[in-house]
C-alpha cells in the first residue's frame, strides 16, 4: 500500500507471462482490494524488464479459467479507479489488460503491441472495444490489424497513455491514482465522421475472415454499449479460432518463434560497424536500440547521403510523435563518421555492404561462401553462416536482435540464401508456364495477391486458372524448399514459410509453401511434381518426399 492505493506487481520471471495461474492470482488480489474499505485505487505494475509479454501463444482460442476476458471485464466495472503502470514490452492480453484500466502510466522504454493477429486470432480480452474508444478507429486498426508495435512517444501522442514517468513509475502511478479520473472512455469516438471514414476505407480494402471480423468489431465499439461490443468481441473470436486461415497465421506465428530460438546465447557488441553507405536500413535500427554506430565509406558524397537520409527519418518520427527531440539527440551523439575502412578498426562486429573491411565482418546482401547477411524485409534477415562461423555468428545474431532484426539462421548454399532459392524457384515455374504459351495476364492474376515476384514478358495468349498457376507456383518453392531441407541448409520446414512470408509476400494466413504442402497431403504433391518434372527440372521431387510419405510424416516433421 502507499496511502490508500494498492499496487498489485505482476512477478513471474522472466516475461511476467499471463499463465493460469498468475491470472488466478491476479484475479483473487483485485477482487480483494475492490472490498477493502481503506483501498481507493488499485495500480498495476510489473516486476523485471517488461509489464508483461501476455499469454502463451497455445492457450489462444481456450483459455482456462480466470481467462483474460474475465480479468477486464472485473477491471472496467469496479467501482474502484484502476491504473496501469507499463514499462519495457507490454504485449497481447497484458496490453489489453491495460486498455482497461482507468489511465495508463508509461516508462520512456515502453513497447506496447497487441499481436494475436499474427496468430490468426482477435484480440479476446476487450481490446477491440476499449482501444478505439481511446485512439479512434483508423489507429484501432492500426494498431491491431498491422500488430504495430507502438513506443512510449507515440502512445502518449495518441492518447494511449496519459502521461510519462521520468522518476520513479509506481510513484507516478500512484500520483495519477490519487486524481479525480475521469470516467470517460470515449475520446476516440467524438469525431464520428473520421471513425466511419476508416471503416469504410478499411472495408474497400479487403481481406479474409479476420480482417473483416475485425473491422466489424471496430464499428461495434462505436455502435454498441462497452459491455454488449464485449460480447459482440467474444462470438467474433469464436467465428474467427474456428476458420481456416486462422491454421496458417498460427503456423506463421509459430515459426517465426522458433527461427527467433535459433542461435542464442551469445554476447551484443554495444559498438557496431558499418562499410559502405549500403548499410542504411540497419544504421538506425541500431541507433535506436542504443548502440554506439561507426558508419565509413571511402565514397564521401555516398556517405554524406546516407548520414542526412538517417537524420530526415529521424525527424519524421519526431514530427510524428513517436521520438522524442531528446532522444533523437542521443542517437545523433551515438553515431561516428568515417571515411576510409580504419575507421573501424577493433570493433567486434562490422557489417559491410561493399568489399574492404577487415575484422569480424557480415557481408550484406548474402554471400555464395558466407558468413553473409541478406536483409528480406525492413526487419527480417537471413543470416548465412558456415559451421566454423559460428562464433561470429553468436554474436552477430545477438547484436542483430538487439537492433530489432529477425533472424534465419542458414548454411551457405549456391546463390546465396533461401531466400534468393525460392525467388528463383518460382520465377523458373513462372517463366516455364510463359513458355508453354501462358499468357502475362493469366501469370499475373495467378500470383496475384500471395506472391511478390517479378511476372516473365508472355507472348502468348493461353489462359490458365488462377488456382493452377498458384498450384504450379507453390509445388517449385515446396520442392525447392525441400531441397535445401536436404542439405542441411535450414533446421525447420516453418523457417522456410517464415522467409516467404517475409520475403516473397506470401501471405501469413497461407502459412507458407512448406505448410501448404503439408495441409493438402505430400502424396498429392509428388503426384504433381512427377507429372511436371518432365516440363522443367524445377519441378523434380526430392527423395526425402519419398522418405517422408514412407514414415507417415510431413515436412513439419523433418528437423535437421
């Protein structure tokens, strides 16, 4: 107690995850505070690095009881102000634990994300009622349907939190507590206009079941009283859990959590190096999270560029409410010009985009004889390392994941990644089906959609149904998948989807090429890749497909 607030500390090390139990506890302490005469405001904190990283990813859809619904439903009808105190990663239910509070307190090292639909779910516990009442419909949709992760800066520029701590965080808790909070949740609904703007541009978009369950839900919050949007939220989780795609974004998610397991244990430089101006798209993940950054290039104009290109990012997201001028400054101070590769001589790590560098170096772009780093996506890496890189590789793999950076750990193979593979891979099948008289339109209405990869100039006219393109498509990237399976060139069938999804646009409810083969049965792949082998190598099944069928297994089996 301090004073008449209570403060309830989630301490369940390491991540203070929303388990069974911790829920039943958490439960029992704000239904005993909610009595107590001499409690007049409850603060919820967390204990270690974060407020919470949520609930595990395998009770979603089915919860046991306490479930986090249960919680938040207690939350927004105690008679009893609630606040959030959020530091470090606030993730999933505790996010939506602390949507329900009555205000929000944050640490300047906040990460709040709300992120089941990543696993082919919707927020269970309130979230699609309480954030848009709070932040209007278009950043509600934001935020949830994109699974954006939202620093201290800009939740308090939308008005998801109420104000900062500097000091100490249960102390400021406990100062707002001890206010006249007002009970008004409804800021995010008084442009009403604006709110059915984004409905309705997000309706035009599309998408599959999720995507429009939840935009209905969104339009119920502004539709319906907060405890009926509740149930309206709980039937469209049910309807959501029990369709198709929500399978592939499971194993989406899934695999992206055990490509994030590979390779740990190492020690992050706190001082990295970068050659050649190449190297932009890491310089300010780095900055960011804290590292000091030597950035050299013998080409000065090149240089020059790149440095003015970080600092015009940097003002964007100062101007946009989601970094501070002080912390901008800090980055700023953190970075070391160079303009020749001495620059950065004796620092652990340097990554270079250009050849030159000497020392502990990950060359960007990937490499045919690695160790090579190919970036996929704006935060997403393959990371190509031979069996005696490994040193280097630990602590490469660290400082990239410190940066934000996700990685797959591969072996070096002929052209440089999987990645580079499975573009090959689709863009032969593709260039073979143009050959046989496929016509450009047919192609690109056949990729449409689920994959990122350039179409062949077609002369000819044929037309070919979408799903068969698709089919031909899928069958060269699940052979060529297996392929490199094979030769120990990636652990996990899901590391592949993982890169496709990042990579090559495949879309996260398909689950991936690997997935996709497992879900329609490998026997009816081979049947496939047997009849169009003829047409083009591409399609050549490997014999671990044999091998597999003759155990009863599928890809999803197979770890190297």
């Amino acid at each position: 107690m301090r004073g008449a607030t209570r403060l309830l500390w989630l301490d369940a090390p390491p991540s203070n995850m929303l388990a069974p139990a911790l829920r039943a506890q958490l439960m029992t302490a704000l239904q005993e505070a909610l009595a107590a005469p001499d409690v007049a405001a409850i603060v919820l904190i967390g204990q270690g690095r974060g407020f919470s990283s949520g609930c595990d990813l395998t009770e979603l859809g089915h919860q046991a009881a306490p479930s986090m619904a249960d919680l938040v439903r207690l939350i927004l009808t105690a008679e009893k102000p609630v606040v959030a105190a959020l530091h470090g990663g606030t993730f999933g239910a505790a996010a939506e634990l602390a949507l329900a509070a009555r205000a929000r307190v944050a640490a300047r090292d906040l990460r709040f994300a709300l992120r089941d639909v990543l696993a082919g779910h919707l927020p269970s516990a309130g979230a699609t009622q309480t954030l848009p009442r709070l932040v209007g419909g278009a950043a509600a949709l934001r935020l949830i349907g994109q699974a954006a992760v939202v620093t201290a800066a800009e939740a308090l520029a939308l008005g998801l939190v109420d104000q900062l701590a500097d000091g100490d965080l249960a102390d400021a808790a406990v100062a707002i507590a001890a206010l006249p909070l007002p009970v008004d949740r409804d800021a995010g609904l008084r442009d009403g206009r604006a709110y059915q703007a984004a409905i309705k541009a997000a309706r035009e978009t599309g998408g599959g079941l999720l995507s429009t369950k939840l935009v209905d839900c969104i339009e119920a919050a502004q539709l319906l009283p907060l405890l009926q949007g509740l149930d309206f939220e709980a039937e469209a989780v049910a309807e959501v859990a029990a369709a198709p795609e929500a399978g592939g974004l499971r194993h989406a998610m899934l695999a992206e959590m055990r490509m994030a397991a590979d390779l740990t244990g190492g020690t992050s430089v706190d001082h990295i190096g970068f050659w050649g101006a190449g190297t932009l798209p890491l310089i300010w993940p780095a900055l960011h999270r804290g590292l000091a950054v030597t950035v050299a290039d013998d080409d000065r104009t090149a240089l020059v560029a790149a440095l003015e290109k970080v600092a015009l990012a940097q003002e964007a997201e100062v101007q946009a409410g989601r970094l501070d001028r002080a912390v901008r400054d800090a980055e700023w101070a953190r970075l070391t010009p160079g303009v020749e590769a001495a620059a950065l001589a004796g620092l652990g790590l340097i990554i270079a985009a250009k050849p030159g560098a000497a020392g502990p170096v990950l060359r960007l772009g990937g490499a045919d004889d690695g160790p090579g780093l190919l970036l996929v996506a704006p935060a997403v890496a393959e990371l190509q390392l031979r069996p005696d890189d490994r040193a280097l590789g630990l602590t490469a793999a660290a400082t990239l994941r410190r940066m934000g950076v996700r990685l797959a750990v591969t072996g070096p193979v002929p052209r440089a990644g999987v990645v580079r593979s499975l573009i090959r891979a689709a863009h032969l099948a593709l260039t073979v089906l143009a050959a046989q008289g496929v016509s450009t339109a047919a192609l690109s209405d056949g990729i449409k959609g689920w994959l990122k990869v350039p179409v062949p100039d077609a002369a000819g006219e044929v037309t070919m149904p979408r799903a068969e393109v698709m089919q031909r498509v899928l069958a060269a990237m699940a052979a060529e998948g297996a392929r490199c399976l094979a030769a120990g060139t990636v652990r996990r069938a899901g590391d592949i989807d993982a890169l496709a999804i990042a990579a090559l646009g495949v879309p996260r409810s398909l689950g991936g090429p690997m997935f996709r083969a497992d879900q329609r049965g490998l026997l009816l792949l081979r049947r496939d890749l047997r009849l169009w082998q003829t047409e083009h190598p591409i399609w050549t099944p490997h014999p671990m497909i044999d091998q597999l069928l003759s155990d009863g297994k599928g890809f999803a089996d197979f770890q190297a």
